[in-house]
C-alpha cells in the first residue's frame, strides 16, 4: 500500500497545488483554461509526436493482445455514454466526455511505474506497445466523436486534419523515415514542450476542481470511476486469460494498463469544446483515490510484483 502512495502522490500533490493557488488567490481561473489551451495545442501534440516518432513496434503485431485491451475500453466507452445520457441527461460533447473518461488511463504517473515494478524487464515491451497506441487511437476515437455528429464531410476532414491532437499524431507518424534527420534545436524544442504537458495539465485541474468542487454531483463520476476501475480491468483479464492465449507478463500488463485512474486527457478534452469538465475533473480525482486500493486488489489477483 505504501508503494502504490508513493506512486500517486505526486498526482495529488500537482492538483493540490493548483487547487490550493487557486484558493488563495495566488492564480486566476483563466489560468487554468490558458494552461489546458497550452496543454492541448502544443504540449500533447509534442508528447504524441515523440512517442510516434521514436517508438519501436514489432513487424508481428500480437493481435489477441490489442484485441483483449481495445474490446474492454470500447465496452466501458459505450456503456459510459448510455449511462450519461439515459440516466444523467448529458448530451453532446458531455457524452463523448464521459466515454474518454471511463476508457482513457493514467499512464504516466500511475502506470508506467506500477507496471514496470510490477513485470520488470518482461513488462517494458507490452506497456512499450500500448503506450505508443492508446492515446492516440482515444483522443482520434473522440474526436471523431465531438465533431463528426454536426459536420458535413469537407469540415469533419478540414477539423481533423487541423485538430493538434491529430497533427501531433500525423506528423509522428510521418517523420518516422527520417527521424536520423531531424535536426537537434528541433527535437530540444519538442522534448521541453512534451516534458511540460502533464505537470501543467494537473495544476490546471486542481484549478478546475476549485472552480467546478463536484457540482455535477457524485452519482456520474462514481460510475465512471467504477467502469475504468473495476469493469474495464475485468473484462481485458477475461480476454487475455480465458480467450487468447499469451505470456502472463503480457495479459498482467494488459489489465493492470486498464485498472489505472482516469487519464487527463478527458479533462483536458472537456475543457477544449468547454462541456463536461466538472464531469471530467470529478472523475479523474476520485478514480485516483480510489486506485490506491483497486490496484492492490489487481496486482493480488494476478499475483505480480
């Protein structure tokens, strides 16, 4: 348990750090949404562009690994959004929030750290590939999302392809040839930019969490919490260890990537189309907390570390 602290401490302590500026006075509120603009146009753009352009994938793609972890986060995503709509009454862009929060992890803080002490060495390669995928196919799937169910063709197309998100995606993906080419002041400006997006988009939450508290009420974010905690995590273990056959480290990595605390990346989503961040915020804070205990109980269960 003190491990699993030590790992998400530094989370709490980023949010806190916000929240407590904000409560005092030190920062204003448009801070915080000029944070999470800085965050979504340049600093996750960078993030992604990096990872894309550097990561090593295999020739040979483990197809029942991805299938095991994408079919629980397309299940927990669309479960997300009929709840929020039937019972909470969101719609819109609210929708497509509280779908990225129930399927999107922590990867940074809480699971690269949980995963690799908990695999080791045979752990790195796994967490590698789902690391390289996850955010990019989740900030593609909503936006698509967002902007597809009030746009014609020719401006979904014109969106997408000026969306940051994307371009960080495509552009990584593009300079994958000619990464040995690139020059250095280039690739300084990149690594200082992503190294900045996620102690920046904590501050700005703890901004949004002492601005929005849990006005959206603690009925949507329990749910959420619960779907990428408990619902998400057992669904990838049933696929990994009932229906495809692959090394324990490989399902371990699997589920323990789909038991982590809702990502940032869905606040800062919501705070960009400026719907469901109170939704968002609520549910990051709270799935964190509670991972505390729900990791203990996966990393228990499937008898790693």
């Amino acid at each position: 348990m003190l491990t699993s602290l030590l790992i998400v401490l530094p989370v709490f302590g980023l949010i806190g750090l916000g929240y407590a500026a904000r409560w005092m006075k030190l920062l204003r509120e448009t801070t915080g949404e000029g944070l999470s603009d800085f965050v979504f146009v340049l600093a996750v753009p960078c993030l992604l562009f990096k990872t894309l352009a550097t990561a090593a994938v295999p020739l040979d793609q483990p197809w029942g690994y991805w299938i095991s972890y994408f079919v629980g986060l397309g299940v927990v995503w669309l479960i997300a959004q009929l709840v929020a709509r039937r019972v909470f009454k969101r719609s819109g862009p609210e929708l497509v929030v509280s779908g990225f929060a129930a399927a999107q992890s922590n990867t940074v803080f809480v699971g690269i750290p949980m995963i690799l002490k908990a695999y080791g060495d045979a752990g790195a390669v796994p967490l590698g590939l789902l690391l390289v995928v996850h955010l990019p196919v989740t900030m593609t799937i909503a936006t698509l999302l967002a902007e597809g169910g009030s746009a014609s063709f020719g401006l979904l197309a014109r969106r997408l392809f000026t969306h940051p998100i994307i371009l960080g995606i495509l552009l990584g993906a593009a300079a994958r040839p000619i990464i040995g080419f690139l020059p250095a002041p280039l690739w300084t400006i990149v690594d200082l930019l992503a190294a900045a997006a996620v102690p920046c988009a904590l501050v700005s939450l703890g901004i949004a969490l002492r601005r929005h508290g849990l006005a959206s009420g603690i009925g949507l974010p329990v749910v959420l919490s619960t779907l990428k905690l408990l619902v998400h995590p057992l669904i990838v273990w049933v696929l990994a260890t009932q229906v495809f056959d692959m090394p324990p480290a490989w399902s371990g990595v699997a589920v323990l990537f789909a038991a982590c605390p809702c990502g940032i990346n869905a606040y800062l989503f919501a705070e960009r189309y400026r719907q469901g961040v109170a939704d968002a915020s609520s549910a990051i804070a709270l799935s964190t907390a509670l991972s505390l205990f729900t990791t203990i109980g996966w990393l228990t269960w499937l008898g790693a570390g």
